[in-house]
C-alpha cells in the first residue's frame, strides 16, 4: 500500500472522529441546556433540542426513570456515548488497516 493510501485513510479517520465528537456534543450540550433549564423560546436551544432529540431518537425515553431529568441524562446519555464509541471505533479500524 502506498502512503497517499494511508494519508486518505488517516484523513477520513478523523473525519469520522470528529463528525462523532460533533454528534456527541450537540447532544451533550442539550443535556446541559436541559439540566440548566434554559428558556426552550430561545432559538438556540430550541435548535441544540431538535438536534440532539433527532440524533437521539432511538435511545429517548428509552429508560422510564420517575424523575424526568434522569430520564433525558440517561436516554441522551447513552446516545452520546454510542456516538463517540462507534465513531472512534471506526476511526481506529481505518487507522490501522
């Protein structure tokens, strides 16, 4: 394998590590927004919201804790830590083949 191959594949390993970093943030910082009760009226974290239920959409309410705050930390939660896990998972896979 030549070098430029192996460039491409570091390349587009840190392409994938930083979409999934991304991904991981948005829904962090909606875990945040939540837990500091910021004002949903607000563009912003109306937008970080929609964001993060989207890319959470199969972990939301996944988990049916009483209170509502455990419930978000929890579902979002686990979305978050997939991304960054699959994310650097496949990244390390490029990086080494």
């Amino acid at each position: 394998m030549s070098p430029r191959h192996g460039n491409g594949r570091n390349q587009a390993a840190t392409i994938i590590a930083i979409v999934a970093d991304v991904l991981a943030g948005v829904i962090v910082l909606w875990i945040l927004m939540y837990l500091l009760d910021a004002n949903r009226e607000n563009g912003l974290v109306s937008f970080v919201q929609d964001a993060a239920r989207w890319l959470a959409a199969w972990s939301y309410d996944l988990f049916t804790f009483d209170d509502a705050w455990a419930r978000v930390v929890a579902g979002y939660g686990l979305a978050a830590v997939v991304y960054l896990f699959v994310g650097h998972a496949v990244a390390g896979r490029l990086r080494r083949h």
